[in-house]
C-alpha cells in the first residue's frame, strides 16, 4: 500500500490508498458491482457507435499518429461508458486534457516526492481540482434529479447502466452512501486505469 501512496494525489482524499484496507475492499467492491459482465454487455452497443462514429471521420486515405488515435477514441468510450452521455456529448473535450494532466503529473520523482511542487505535479493538482468540479456537479445533478422525482434515466435509457450512476448508487457495508468526493475519485481511478493500460 505504501508505495500506491503516489496516486492519492491522482485520485484524491478518502478512496484507493488513502483509506484503511477494509474501506479499500469495499471501494473494490463498489467496482466489482459496477464492472459484472451483465453491465459491461450493456456497455457494448455504446462502445461499437462510439468506434463507428470516430473512423467514420477518416477519409480513405492519410496518416495519422496511431496511437494518439487508439487514445482518443478509448477516451470516448471511457467517457461514454464511465460517466454517462451528459459527459461524453458536453465536457469530452476539457475531461480529456484534464485526464491528460493528470497522467503527465505522474513522473519518477512523483514515487517519492509525490507533493513535490514541480510544474508538473502543479498542473496535476489543478486538473484533479477541475474535475472534481465536474463530476461532483454532476453527481449532484444526478442524485437531485432522482429525489425530485425525475428519475434517472437520459431520453435513451442508458444513465441507468453507467458506472457514475452504478457508484452513485453504491453503499458501504454499514448503510452510507458513496459522497460526492468518494464517487470523484473512484471515477478517476476507474478512468486512469483504464485509459492507461488499455492505451
């Protein structure tokens, strides 16, 4: 756990390393429930347009930066798929610099000086910032919409089966809901891992 202690400041206060191991298993837990193949299939029409949809742009000839593009078009489904359409249709473009941010503040001198003030490290901490904004005012949103009477559900269907509203949903083992701050960072967890390995 000790040498995880780097992410805290990726992820944020009171989730992944910064919490004690039980609260840990339990954060696993809330991403177990929300990765089950049955909810992941549900993800696999919104993965397939989001394929479509991005090379449908390419002409039939040219080059490009491959692994610039596999980045990007795994960054929309990521956003599609993790965070529900309101991210992916509106915020696509500043999530993904800020998650940009976020991954260059991840350098050698960060495993041992993770608080070190480099301009890296600085543009890391006003990206997590930044989208903490973000999701929490859409966490917000989300949880005020449903105790209104809403519902929550987008004119698709789909919100019901992202992983924001998968964690919105999620309580520990003594009854408390997920906050707003804990969903913020599980989320970042979720989208740096994953964008990370599968880029």
């Amino acid at each position: 756990g000790d040498v995880y202690k780097v992410t805290v400041p990726i992820f944020g206060k009171g989730v992944g390393y910064d919490v004690d191991h039980d609260t840990r298993n339990e954060q696993h837990r809330f991403f177990a429930d929300t990765l089950r193949p049955a909810k992941l299939r549900s993800h696999a029409r919104l993965m397939v347009g989001e394929v479509e949809e991005y090379f449908a742009k390419w002409g039939q000839s040219g080059t490009v930066d491959l692994k610039q593009e596999v980045e990007n078009v795994l960054l929309l489904i990521a956003s599609r798929c993790l965070l529900g359409k309101e991210v992916r249709d509106h915020m696509h473009d500043e999530v993904s610099s800020l998650l940009h941010e976020l991954i260059g503040g991840l350098h050698l001198v960060s495993l041992f000086f993770p608080y070190l003030p480099t301009p890296a490290h600085r543009r890391r901490d006003r990206a997590r910032a930044r989208l903490e904004e973000i999701f929490s005012g859409i966490a917000r949103l989300r949880r005020s919409s449903i105790s209104s009477g809403r519902g929550a559900g987008d004119d698709d269907g789909d919100r019901d089966h992202d992983m924001l509203q998968g964690l919105l949903d999620s309580r520990y083992r003594d009854g408390r809901g997920t906050t707003e701050a804990e969903v913020t960072g599980l989320l970042v967890a979720l989208l740096f891992a994953g964008h990370h390995t599968s880029a």
